[in-house]
C-alpha cells in the first residue's frame, strides 16, 4: 500500500490523489442518484398497482381486511374439534397426494432430459449448429414465458381433465427453466477436455458425453432436485384447474364449505408435511452432490 501511496505522489503527486478521491466520490453520488430514482419507481409503481386493485376488486381490499383470517379460524376451529378423524381423513387422501408427486416427478425428469440437450445446444463452444443458438434461447424463452396454468387451462379444453395436461403444461415450463440454468452451468465447463477430445477425432455426442456431463452433471442433478419440489406445488395448484392430484381435491374440500372443513385441514396438513420432507430431502441430496459432504 505504501509503494502504491508513494508511486501516486511520484506520478501527480496530491493533485492526482484529490483528482482520484473526486472521481470516487462521482461515482458514488451518482450510484445515490440511481438508487433514489430506481426506488421511488418502485414505490410510485407499487401504489399504482395497489389502487387499481383495489379499484378493481368486488368487495374493497381495505373494507375487508378486518376478515383476512376469518376462513382459517373457522377451519382450524373446525378440525381441532374433528381432531380425532384427521388421521383416517388423510389416509383417504393420500393416493390423490401420489398421484401429484408422480405428475411432478414425470414431469421433472423429462423436462430435465429435453433441457439437457436444449441447453447443449444454445452453450456457445459447445453447440453443435452454432447459427441456431438464438433460436434455441428464444425457444427456451416462450416455454418459461407461459404459465403452467395456462397451458394446463388450454389442454384441459382438448384432453379432459386428468394428470396428462398437469404433466404436459409443467413439463414445458420445466424445459424453459432448467434450459437457461442448465446453460449457465454449461458455460463454466473446462473447454480444454473437449479440445482434446475433439484432436482425436471424437464427434459431438462423445465429446459432451466425455468431457461435458461429468462436469456439470452434479450442478445439473442440483437444479433438477431444486424443480422438483417447486413442480411439486405446481402440480398441487393446477389440481384447482381440474388437473387431477390432491389440489382437486382441496379444492373439492373447500367447496363443501363450513361443516367439512375437517376434510381441506388433512389435505392441507398432508400436502404440508410432504412439501416439508421433499425440501428437506432433495436439499440434503443437493448438499451431497455439490459438497460431497
């Protein structure tokens, strides 16, 4: 630091320390600036979203928020009084809760394989048609960009209602999502193994094979795991959109209304304590392929 100090004072001396000082304090002005306007956007956006909420909203979100918890009290109410039937209630829902851990695991793991190979092909350095990298990122793109929802709403219109277009519409999502992260990991694989590979005469697909999946392969079973729990509530939401799993049947539960509240309490206690184990799970299994640990 010192031979640095001393190496200034030889070149400008004190003028180009103060000259150095004002062009730090610049940049930090400027910074302030930038993060006083970026926020006051965001509030002035924030309220604007809030009044036409609240302009479009039937009932007025401020003259009904005194009854924000009127429904869970009248259901926690209800299911610690039917306490003792909560067990055989979620025995009875507990094939709608296996059939939404099979939509999301169908569904994760084919979305991870096209991804894989999406994701391959838009890597600069690794892509086999270098010119359709665009394509296949704007590819990736609109499957992120449409919502599981509304692709579940439109195959529902042409299947039916049933698992296949909760799979479907998460599926397509999940190429969209694990694609671009997929990429990223890509990006940072050590180029000089498929070099080699490449001196050899090696072809594409053994050169990603090779030199490729062994690198990324842990970060990529990482991000997958990491889907599949978020495909897991997915899957419970698109069942209120006639998807099948045990979102239907929660949803089925609440329409009862008051005096079957029991019922919405065992899927939401099931559905609860399986979101918890799948997070706890996949995270220690995450841990294990990143850290080795």
């Amino acid at each position: 630091m010192a031979e640095t100090t001393a190496d200034i004072h030889r070149a400008g001396g004190p003028s180009a320390i103060a000259a150095i000082r004002e062009d730090y304090l610049a940049q930090a002005r400027r910074k302030r600036v930038y993060s006083t306007v970026l926020v006051a956007l965001f509030a002035a956006m924030m309220a604007a979203g809030f009044d036409m909420a609240e302009a479009r909203n039937a009932g007025g979100f401020l003259s009904g928020l005194h009854r924000v918890f009127d429904f869970p009290a009248e259901l926690l109410a209800e299911a610690w009084d039917k306490r003792a039937g909560l067990p055989a209630a979620m025995a009875t829902y507990f094939p709608a809760l296996v059939e939404t851990l099979n939509i999301a695991a169908v569904s994760t793991l084919v979305g991870a394989l096209l991804a894989g190979g999406l994701s391959l092909m838009a890597t600069p350095g690794l892509a086999p048609w270098p010119r359709l990298i665009p394509a296949v990122r704007r590819l990736m793109d609109l499957c992120r960009a449409m919502p599981e929802v509304v692709i579940a709403l439109m195959l529902i219109f042409v299947l039916g209602g049933g698992p296949v277009p909760a799979m479907i519409a998460i599926c397509f999502h999940t190429v969209g999502a694990l694609g671009k992260l997929f990429a990223e990991v890509n990006e940072n694989a050590d180029p000089r193994p498929v070099e080699g590979l490449a001196s050899t005469g090696a072809g594409w697909g053994q050169r990603m094979g090779l030199a490729v999946l062994p690198q990324v392969a842990p970060n990529w079973l990482s991000y997958a795991l990491l889907r599949f729990e978020i495909n897991v509530r997915a899957s419970a939401i698109l069942g209120f959109v006639g998807a099948g799993g045990i979102g239907y049947e929660l949803k089925i539960a609440i329409g009862w209304g008051q005096g079957r509240y029991d019922a919405a309490a065992a899927v939401f206690l099931l559905l609860f304590l399986s979101i918890v184990a799948i997070d706890q799970g996949s995270g220690w299994l995450r841990n294990r392929l990143v850290t080795g640990d």
